[in-house]
DNA sequence: CCGAAGTTGCACACTGTTGTGCAACTTGTT
DNA sequence: AACAAGTTGCACAACAGTGTGCAACTTCGG
C-alpha cells in the first residue's frame, strides 16, 4: 500500500508559507507578545485569513512555536553535559543562546495565559532541575554561592540569560558575543568574579563559544 | 480672599477613595500589566463607573502610578549618594527595591506603550546614567569588570535587579532580604565574587540593608 | 494546459474592553 | 435635617481582535 503517495502529496507553498509564518510569529511576538495574528500574516507576507490556512487559531501558532522552541532546546541540553557543575551552567548557557528567538517567544507569549502549564511543565522543567542541580553541587564544591538558596540562584542565573537576550535586541552582537554574555552574565549569578568567569569561558572556550562542534 | 475654604472644600471620601484606587492599581498591574479597568475598580472595592469619576481614562491612571513612581524614586535617589561607585550601587539597588511596587507597575505596563518616553525619558534616565557612570568609574578602579561595556553592565545590573523583583513576588521576602537580594544581584553583575559582594553589603550594612536610616 | 491546492478580499458574528450618559441611591459635611 | 458630593447600576456607542464563510483569483504540479 504506497499511502504515502497520495495523489496530490504535499504542495511546497503550504510548506513555505508555514515556515514563514512560524519565522514571522518568533518575530514580531519577540517585541509584542501580545501582537495581533494580522500582524504576524503581514509579517509573513500573507494574509491574516491565508493564516488560519495553517492554523486553527492564534492559540494553536503559539503552542506550535513554543512545543517547537522547548523540544529544540531539551535535544540540545541532552546532548551536552559536563561533569564540572560551572562548566554545565555555562554550557546550559551557550545553548539557550543559540535558540534565543524560540525561547524569548516562548517565555514572553506564555508566560501568563493558559499555555503556561504545557511550556513550564514539562519541557523546560528538566532544565530548571538540572540548573538547580549544577548550583547546589558547585556551592557544596566551593566553587559558587552559598549565601543563597540554589532554588533562588537558579531563577537568577535564568535571570541573567533572559537580560542578556534583551540586551542582544538593543545592541546587534555576533553569535559568539551572544554566547559569551549569556555565558558571563550566568556565572556572574552563579558568584563568579568576572575574572574567574572569564577563566573558566577561555578554559573552555572550544565548547562554550567556537561553532561547529557538534 | 479664602478661596480655600470654599463652601464644599473637598470630600474625604474621594481622597481615600483616590488613593485606594492606585494601590488596587499598583497590586493587581504588578501582576498583569494588561488588566483591565474593571479589575482594578473592583480590587479598590469600586465599580468601573466610580473610578472614572477619579481619572478620566486608563491612561491617566496608569500614568499617575508611573509619575509619582518616578518621583519617589528619583527624589530617594536624589537623597542618597557614595563617593564609592561600588557602594553607590548597592545604595541604588537598595532605594529601587524600597519602591519595588511602584516601579515594577511602571515598568511593566509602560514598557511598551505611548508613556513609554514619558517614563523612561525624562525621570529614569537619569538613574541610568548615574549607573552608567558608577560602572566605568569602579571599572577604571579596577572595582568591577572590564570586559563588557559600562553600558551593557549598566542594564545587566538593572535587569538583575528586575529579576530579583520577580523571585520576591515567587517566595516572599522581608524588607530586609529582599534588598540584599537586589544588591546581591546587582554587584554579582557587576563582576564581583560573591565573597566580595556580601563583604560590600556587611561593610555598609547599615545603610545598605538596615531600616530607619533617613 | 488543466485541476486542485492555496490565497485573497470581502462580509459577518462574537467577544472583551474603553469611555460616556443618566436616574436613583448612599454617604459626608454643615 | 438638608444639600451636595460621590457612588451605583444600567444602557449605550465605539473600537480592536478573533474566527468563519464564500466567491474569485493565483500558483503549483502532473
């Protein structure tokens, strides 16, 4: 049975179109959470109607954005850990970074509202835990605070990436100068001085900042 | 001429009235800066009808709240200064979460929006540029750090310092430990070890973190 | 080139919110 | 008690946004 070979299997259009619309929802909801599905369309370069094409409602192009953002986010913080709790935080770091656009829409847009639940629950939980995990290790190792709960500097070190990511909408930085703000401004929470913060970065700056390992 | 005391000077209800309305404003903005008009009445102990006898549109109202935010703010910045840059920081974080409800509603919900100069424009601004200025001088001190601008130090403390706001609204904190928190936060952005940190909080506890200091 | 998928542009109903008008009521002040 | 200030509850218009229906058009693909 070729099922997979419909008559009319897949157009490329509705491929494209669809991809452009979640591109243009990560966007414009980047500046506006609260931006209208009209203003997305346009952004997209369709029509507010040609949207609801692809999605059934303005929930649902969120949700898709967001379920998409997390899994992205979750593949990649399994696939690199360390050993040294600093060194996972800065690599946790790294790899926020490199999906900014997914987890900046995400954050904004869902915060409040009903998705809250599908987001914070399940996918990004894992990570919270890990961060939470790596502080409480590093501050038994003395390597970081111990004036705070772990609870409370895992929320700041998540914090300090959320600001970095605003600050990279001010002022354009490269990739690399992303990744290593996030980076410095994460340990910076963690209790590092910004010269120990600096050494661990150049320590492990193959992994942390360079592109292309995989 | 005592065209002060006319024949009906002015009711108490409506100052008590008034004022209940701006912290039901404040409280219920804090949480959702998109909450509409009805909710704040409501969270007054008004009806949606009463407050516009108070403020002709939601606008003013919010623009109230921020305006006299900023005041408040600027006048205890106004009031407390340190030749020590790294201290003068600290005091700031100190004074910015005494006025935690105010700001917060004002950042919040002016962010985006027509008030948004009228805010960050005129009062704010100059509280940016005394961090500013604090940054690049304890920098050339050899104080805090150098491998970021002052400029983006500057709103990595401020954004630490919102932060710091947020994890207050997730587990309540004393007076107390909410503004080591925002100090904390702050001089963790601004480079300093965490040993380093809490030694500037202990050194000027008095100031920093103790109440009744005029 | 032909047919279907996809898009456009319109119209529409529905919802939530803002702001106003007005009569009836309650409350503060003298 | 009496008057006015203030509040309530209702009705109303205006506006913005969501989601749907449908006919005409454009584009993709065999």
């Amino acid at each position: 049975m070729t099922a997979s070979t419909s008559p009319r299997p897949v157009r490329s259009d509705r491929v494209r179109n669809r991809a452009a619309l979640l591109d243009a929802a990560r966007g414009v909801l980047r500046r506006d959470p609260d931006a209208s599905v009209d203003a997305i369309a346009a952004a997209a370069g369709l029509t507010r109607r040609a949207l609801y094409g692809h999605f059934p409602s303005r929930e649902a192009l969120v949700g898709e954005l967001v379920t998409e953002g997390a899994r992205r986010v979750a593949a990649a913080a399994a696939a690199s850990r360390d050993d040294d709790p600093v060194v996972d935080i800065a690599l946790v770091g790294r790899l926020v970074w490199d999906d900014v656009e997914a987890i900046r829409a995400m954050t904004l847009s869902v915060v409040r509202g009903p998705l809250r639940e599908t987001l914070m629950g399940d996918p990004l939980a894992p990570l919270h835990a890990r961060l939470v995990d790596d502080v409480a290790r590093a501050a038994a190792a003395g390597a970081a605070r111990e004036d705070l709960p772990a609870e409370t500097v895992a929320r700041m070190i998540e914090g300090a990436a959320f600001t970095a990511l605003d600050e990279s909408v001010r002022t354009p930085l490269t990739r690399e100068e992303g990744r290593r703000l996030v980076i410095l401004a994460g340990l910076g929470a963690l209790g590092l001085s910004w010269r120990q913060a600096g050494a661990v970065l150049e320590a492990h700056a193959d992994r942390l900042v360079r592109d292309g390992a995989r």
